[in-house]
C-alpha cells in the first residue's frame, strides 16, 4: 500500500519498508555433535549430524520418545527443517517447556 507524499511522490508505509523478523536460532550444548532425525525419537532415521558450535531455529516442538541430555530429560523434540528433527535435552532453549508451537 503507498500514501500520497508532497508534490504527489507516492512513498512506502514504514511497515512495508520493515525487513521480516530474522529467526531466533538455538544453541546445541557445547562439545555435542547431535543427530538430527526424521521424526522425534532414536528409532527415526538419522537424517545429518550437526557440527560442534552449531545454532538452529526451532520451527515447531512435538513429544517423542524421553531423551536424556546436558539440559535434562524431556520428551520434546525440536524440528529445525522439514522433516528434521533434534531432542530438546540438547539445545539450549532456556526453558523446560515450549518455545514454539506445537508440530501439526
């Protein structure tokens, strides 16, 4: 949408300028290489493995099989990309709970 601006020059709305929100990315617990699988249990495939140092967005959380890890035990699993999935015991969210919405 553009609004009238002096001498007739049509100009942007601020929130149009606005660059989208960059995604917030995690931090996987110091020292770890964590497989990320197809679904959120370690029965599911191993689909890559993430580097040490590695920072990854959480797109949406779902329960899976408990997993124990530097930040607890839980049954959330984290998907970081379609069809990619990381235990939540092994980013640093910050928090025992959800951080995202829950996976469809």
């Amino acid at each position: 949408m553009a609004v009238e601006g002096i001498e007739g020059v049509e100009e942007a709305e601020p929130e149009a300028l606005a660059e989208p929100r960059a995604t917030r990315r995690y931090a996987i617990a110091p020292g770890y290489r964590v497989n990320v699988r197809s679904g959120p249990g370690t029965r599911y495939q191993i689909v890559r493995v993430l580097q040490y140092g590695a920072r990854v967005p959480i797109n949406c959380q779902k329960p899976g099989e408990r997993v124990t890890g530097p930040y607890g035990t839980s049954n959330l699993w984290d998907n970081i990309a379609n069809g990619q999935f990381v235990s939540d015991a092994y980013v640093n969210t910050g928090t025992d709970g959800y951080v995202a919405v829950r996976c469809a």
